[in-house]
C-alpha cells in the first residue's frame, strides 16, 4: 500500500512537471504582458527574446504596443523579432520584411522565423517571383528544407539547374533534406493496444 502511494505521488508529480513545461522556450500560460514591458529594455538581446516569445504567444492583444515598439526600434535584430511577432499575431504584411531580411547579415534569423511557419505553401508566391535577390530565393530554398513537402519537391526542381550564387545549392540541400524526411517510417503505433478512448496586401 505504502508503494502504492508513492507511485500515484509520482504520477501526478510527473502530470504536473509535464502540464507547465515551456512551449519553445515559453510557458504557454506565461503573461503576455511581462514579455511586453522587456521590449524597451536597454538590452537589445532582452527585446530581442521578448518579442520572439510574444510571437510564440501570439499575444494579440499586444499587438499596438508591439506595431509602436516597431517603429522605433533601431537594431535590426529586434526589429526582424517585432516582424515576427507582428506576422504571428495576424499583420500578414510583416511576412514580406521577413522574407526581404533574407538578403542582408540576418539571413539565419529570418530562416529560422520562416521554418515556423505552419505551411511551406506560404513561400510558394515568394520563391516564384521574378526579381528576388540570389540570396531571397536561398533563403526561401533553406526554410523550405525544413519544413517543405512532397509538392515542394516539384517547385523547387528548376532551382536545382539555377546559375545564380548560391541557389543551386541550397536547392540540392532543400531536395536531399524533404527527401528523407519524407522516406522516414511513421512513428510504429502498431504495438499499442487499441482502447475505445476518442483521440484526442501587396502583390
């Protein structure tokens, strides 16, 4: 009986630790508002962490506060991090800084911002316009490595025969990278035991 107990101490324990685990870093019950007021410390890595974890939060009651913050900062990082979080609390036209910050000294950032995106089908329009920059359509080419699909593979095929600067290459790594992901086994689901319980503006 005694061990008992201590087993459902454990157990619940155990629920507990896994109900407020961070979301990406972020509790998903933090307070929007703590990560609103470090948008002004003097700190740019402070802001700079507060407004990505604003965008995790999709803090959109948050969003003039941030739209204000926006216009004012003066370090480009930050800003790119207020883009983000604007985007992910429904300003659809902060997606085109983003992807435009492609071709500048913050290229990672702004790939690592639009690996999060829930579709690769929201860089289609993008990677097929005419006029990018060799380093935009890359840019584009390596986000989509990460989260791209089966029908990716079809779009980014021409870019694999491209003769401007870094294209072709990060194309055959965009290619490789969707590939295996693709040829990976579904996670094995056969050895549980089956239950009647219900599973869960510009162009």
């Amino acid at each position: 009986m005694k061990y008992l107990s201590l087993l459902v101490l454990l157990l619940m324990a155990v629920s507990v630790k896994a109900q407020t685990v961070p979301v990406d870093g972020v509790d998903a019950r933090s307070n929007p508002e703590e990560f609103a007021k470090q948008l002004n410390n003097p700190d740019a890595h402070v802001r700079q962490r507060s407004a990505e974890a604003l965008a995790r939060l999709a803090a959109t009651d948050q969003i003039k506060l941030v739209e204000g913050y926006r216009l004012q900062e003066k370090n480009k990082d930050v800003r790119l991090a207020l883009d983000w979080a604007l985007y992910r609390m429904g300003r659809a036209a902060a997606l085109y800084r983003i992807v435009d910050e492609l071709d500048s000294g913050r290229q990672a950032q702004a790939v690592g911002y639009l690996s999060e995106l829930e579709s690769p089908d929201l860089l289609y329009p993008f990677l097929q316009r005419t006029k990018n920059a060799p380093r935009i359509t890359a840019g584009l080419l390596k986000a989509l490595a990460r989260i791209g699909n089966a029908q990716t593979l079809d779009l980014i095929k021409p870019f694999r025969e491209s003769q401007q600067p870094y294209v072709a290459e990060a194309a055959e790594i965009a290619h490789d990278e969707i590939e295996k992901r693709l040829g990976e086994p579904a996670p094995d689901v056969r050895a549980r035991p089956r239950t009647v319980e219900k599973a869960a503006d510009k162009p």
